[in-house]
C-alpha cells in the first residue's frame, strides 16, 4: 500500500475504505478467477465439440461419397456436399482428386445458405501428405480446418471441411457479462454490509483520534467511556493514562526550560563574542586537549596552511606537525612545533615558508595553557606581504643601485678629469657631450623608477578607464612617433570595425610607445616595423583584441624570453645599445592593471614580435578584413 502511495496512485487514507477496497478488490479477483476458468473450461469442451463435429462431416462425406468419385457421379457427389454443408458453421466442404483438382465445392458467406462453386478444371491445390486423416485449429481465422482420405482399396480423393468456431467468441462474452454482473452485485452487497459492521467501531475510533489530537495541549482531559469492542476500550484507557503523563511532564519541562533558556542565553552571548573573534580574526588559531589532538581549528589556520580540515581536526600534534613540515619550501629552516612549545618558556616564533599553490610565509607561536580541556594553543600569522616586501625592496635597491653606479662612475671620473687636466675644446667638448649623456640616461632611470614606484603604491587607483576604440589610440602614438633617422616610419595595420576596449588612454600610449621605441632600438640593422591590430574569439565564445608590434630585429634566445619583464633585465649585455632594462617591466604592469596582458614571440637573428592583449568590450561579429596605411 506504500508502494501505492509512493508512486502517486489513489489509495484511500481512511480505514473504513481501505477495508471496503480491499474486499473489494477480493471478490473482483476471485469472481475474475472463476469467470476466467469457467471461459477456459467452456471453451476448451465446445471447441473439441467443433473439431468432432469437422471429423464427423468430412468423415461421412468420404464414406458416402466414394461410389459417386468411382462412377463418376458428380451431381449425385454435389448433392451429397450441399446436403451436408447444411450447418451454420461449416464455412467451405470441398472434394479433392488425390491430385488436388476440385470435384465438388461449396461455401457459405455469412448467414446464407450453402451454394456450389465451380472451380477452373485446370485449378490444382496442395493435398495433404500420406493417407492419415488431418485436423487443424487456426485460432487467428476461428477456422477448424478438417481432412479425411476417400478410400477404396487406394487413395481417390481427399474431402475438406472448414468449420467456423465464432461462436466461441459468443459464448465467452456472454460468460465474463454473467460474471460482471455477480461481481457488482457481490461487491454492492459486501460493501453494505462492512459498512454496517464497521459504523460503530470507527465511530469510537474517530472519537479517540479527536481525544489524541488534542492531547498535545497537555491539559489532562480524560475521555469518557463508550461501549464498544476490547481494543477500542484498551485503546480509550492507554490515551486517559497518556494524557495525565504528558501533563505531569509538561509542568515538569516547563519549569526545566526557565532555567535552561536562562543558560542558554548566557552561552548565545558569549558563543557570539568568541566566533565574532575567530571570524574576524585574520590570523589563524589552533587549541589542542589533553591528550594532544587538534579540538578547534578557525577558518583562517586552513586559508593559512592550504590543510583541509580533515587532515587537522582530531589529528595528533606530531602528525599536524608532519602535515606542516611536507609543505615547507626546500631549503628553508623550520624546526617544527616542537620549537613553538618550549618547557620553560622560552619558545620562538617560527618561521613556515610555503610555495605551493603560491607563495605563502606564516609564523608560529605557541603558548601552553593549565586548563583541563585545552592544553596547548598555536597562533598562526600571516608574514607573507612583510617578507615580499622585505625581498623587493633588496632586489629593488640592490639593482638600482648597480644600474645607477655606472653611469654616476663615468660622470665622476670625466668630471674629475676636466678638472684635474687642461684639454683641448674638442676633447672638453666630447667628454661634455658623455656627461650629458649619462645624466640622460640616470635621468631616465629614475623617471622609470617613479613611474614603476608610482604604479606599486596606487595600483591602477589613478587610473582614468574609459571605453576607446584602440585602433584610434595606435592611430596617435604612430603620428606623433619620432622616427630615428634613416629609418622609415612604422606601418600601420588595422582590422575593419570598431576595436572597443576599456583603457586608461594615457597609460596605453605609454605602453605601446615604449614597445615601439623598443622595436626600433633592438634592429638597428633596419628593416619594416609592423604595429598590427585585429580581433581573436576565444573557445568561450567571448573575444580580445591584439596590438602587435613586429621587428626585423636581432630576436631573442629562448633564455632572454623566459625572463623578459624583469627590472633591469637586458637581452644586449655590450652596452651599443641605451636602455634601463625598465620599459617592458612597466608595460608589463600597466597591461596587468588596464586587464590585459603581454605576449612575447622572438626567434633569435630574425626579429620579435611583442603583443599586448585586451578584452573586447562589443563583440560583434563583422568583417575583419585589413587596411593597410602608412
């Protein structure tokens, strides 16, 4: 039944109708079981009734037919089979020469009478093989299909009987109607009478369902008594019992509850204070019991370590302190937690420095505490901006002060030579000319080096980001680029449609007029400068836009390419060719904030094609064919 119900399918929820369905459903079946065998039964004796009735035709007609083949009688032969063919079911009587030629044929068409067919001489049908009687039942066509030999001394003909067991059909339905009939009026007849039976019984039930419905309010109501059957008054006296418990309970919890809604709120106020703390908090902290395994772990420790909480919550501290010593970086100190937790007081922080899935220097301090239920407690703080920091700013002032000395050394030295020598103009002239130069470059050092400074300290925050078309801005840094001399101006290639990005327009001219002068510089050789744009849709369905600049330059070895965008950075190490080792650092940076990005392709001796990457803002699917313009 709660299959039934499951499945979605009617099923009365009251007893009463749950009993009246399934005697019901009882006497349908078993009424349907003796319908069904009473149909079997009947139809099994008046079908073999037909087949007798078949045999017995074409038997009689082979008998007293025989003389009639032999003497070649054959209006007495078609009299005989129009007499016999004298029944409602006998659809076709057909006499055969043992060759399969038709002597005589007659058919019935529904309800008419029989009548002779006379079939073509040269008609032949198949007789059946040896000399044996046949009988078949076709159940499809409700034809009894019957042959019988004409014998006399040997084989003369075959005679063929078809019966029609259509009545069957009949005297089926007339059977499962009979039976539909006894089956309402059992089913009528029964059900009155469960109802009857069952009006008393389910009307005390009913009241005691309306007595438990209210037994929740705990008021202590007792029922009356009501005659009726012994687990009806079983079931009236368990409920009067269990009203008076659930009272006396009641008053019970009642009181309970006051003193444990007190507690409670005390526990809420403070349960509040500390998650807010372990919330909030950024550093990570970890408490372990008496037995030393992991009791609390906040969010912060696993944003920290990378751990998952499995592999924290309820470990012990020498496998937590496995667990940290797997993820150290190579090479670095760290002692363990052991170190956090000295005897006498006298830990130390210790340092954690981890690379995977990035970067990541936390430190560790521990603090033992005389509690029964924890007894340790690790701090975790994250140092790893303070030690990116650190590690900057010693590269950083490491290679300004490299790039910055050699420049300065030379102008110390030609400056102390022009005024510790007498020389000629010319020769004054020429090392006036190097100090300039080298001022020049020192002051383009540290132009690079405000601008890198500046970019650090705000990090896009004075930015101007608007929407432009990029092919415009191009269109201004080719025009307003000086070309060096004996060089031919850059060639310009833009893809048809508009190439809308959002860019601070400044900052991109910035960038693609040091990538520019950079193209220029490294093929001094000559050769055609190429600064092309167009559109590229990616596996998302969503597109960017390229801004490529392409030389003939001397390129770069796969070494060069790997650490292009570092500061101070060089491929030309002979010092031909003025340069900070900045420009592409910067654009590298500018790209990153405007959400673009830099692709270096470089093949050594043959030129390097830099491209800046940004996303379209409107992609619409146009045309891209390219114009070509000085």
């Amino acid at each position: 039944m709660k299959q039934l119900a499951r499945r979605g399918l009617p099923w009365p929820q009251r007893l009463h109708h749950q009993l009246a369905l399934v005697v019901s459903a009882c006497l349908v079946l078993a009424l349907g079981l003796l319908g069904g065998y009473t149909a079997s039964e009947q139809t099994r004796v008046a079908l073999h009734g037909f087949e007798s009735q078949a045999s017995a035709l074409a038997r009689n007609v082979a008998v007293a037919g025989a003389n009639a083949i032999l003497t070649d009688s054959l209006d007495q032969l078609e009299a005989l089979v129009l007499h016999t063919s004298d029944f409602d079911e006998v659809q076709s009587l057909q006499v055969f020469t043992p060759d399969g030629r038709s002597l005589s044929h007659v058919i019935r068409q529904g309800s008419g009478p029989p009548r002779l067919v006379f079939d073509p001489p040269s008609a032949r049908q198949a007789m059946p093989a040896g000399t044996q009687a046949h009988l078949r039942s076709d159940p499809d066509t409700g034809i009894i299909v019957a042959w019988q030999p004409v014998q006399a001394q040997e084989l003369i003909g075959w005679v063929c009987v078809q019966h029609s067991v259509a009545t069957l059909h009949d005297m089926r339905l007339r059977i499962w109607r009979n039976t539909v009939v006894v089956a309402v009026l059992a089913v009528s007849l029964s059900a009155a009478l469960l109802a009857l039976f069952l009006k008393g019984p389910m009307q005390a039930l009913n009241r005691a369902r309306q007595f438990a419905h209210r037994l929740p309010n705990a008021e202590g109501e007792q029922m009356p008594f009501q005659p009726g059957p012994i687990e009806v008054q079983e079931l009236n006296a368990s409920l009067n019992e269990t009203s008076v418990l659930l009272r006396q309970q009641t008053l019970m919890l009642e009181d309970s509850m006051l003193h444990f809604q007190r507690h409670e709120a005390q526990l809420a106020l403070q349960n509040d204070q500390l998650n807010a703390l372990f919330a909030l908090c950024p550093d990570g902290l970890v408490t372990f019991n008496r037995e030393g395994r992991v009791q609390f772990a906040n969010q912060a420790f696993f944003q920290l370590t990378g751990l998952d909480a499995a592999l924290v919550l309820g470990q012990r501290r020498q496998d937590l302190d496995a667990s940290l010593k797997a993820m150290a970086c190579p090479g670095s100190v760290f002692t363990g937690l052991d170190g956090c937790f000295e005897p006498q007081g006298d830990a130390l922080p210790q340092t954690l420095v981890r690379t995977t899935p990035c970067l990541r220097v936390v430190t560790l301090h521990g603090q033992r505490n005389a509690a029964a239920s924890v007894s340790e407690v690790l701090y975790v703080c994250d140092v790893t901006q303070q030690h990116h920091l650190d590690q900057m700013k010693s590269e950083f002032l490491s290679m300004a002060a490299h790039e910055l000395r050699t420049p300065m050394v030379s102008i110390f030295g030609f400056t102390e030579l022009m005024l510790k020598r007498e020389m000629p103009a010319e020769q004054r002239q020429d090392l006036l000319g190097r100090i300039y130069r080298h001022s020049q470059s020192m002051v383009s050092i540290l132009n690079e080096l405000l601008d890198l400074a500046r970019i650090e300290a705000r990090r896009g925050q004075d930015f101007s980001l608007q929407d432009q078309d990029l092919a415009e801005v191009a269109r201004g840094v080719v025009v307003d680029f000086k070309t060096p001399a004996g060089r031919e101006p850059p060639t310009l290639v833009l893809s048809e449609g508009l190439l809308q990005v959002r860019v601070d327009t400044h900052k991109m001219q910035q960038a693609i007029l040091n990538i520019l002068s950079n193209a220029y510089k490294y093929s001094p050789d000559g050769g055609e400068v190429v600064l092309r744009l167009w559109r590229e849709r990616l596996d998302d369905g969503s597109s960017r836009v390229g801004l490529a600049v392409r030389d003939h330059g001397m390129g770069l070895t796969s070494e060069h390419l790997q650490r292009m965008g570092e500061r101070f950075f060089r491929a030309d190490k002979s010092g031909n060719i003025p340069g900070t080792g900045l420009g592409v650092s910067i654009v590298k940076e500018l790209m990153g904030l405007m959400g673009g990005h830099m692709q270096i392709d470089s093949t050594l001796g043959e030129g390097t094609t830099v491209t800046l990457w940004l996303p379209l803002r409107a992609d619409e699917d146009k045309s891209c064919a390219l114009i070509k313009t000085a």
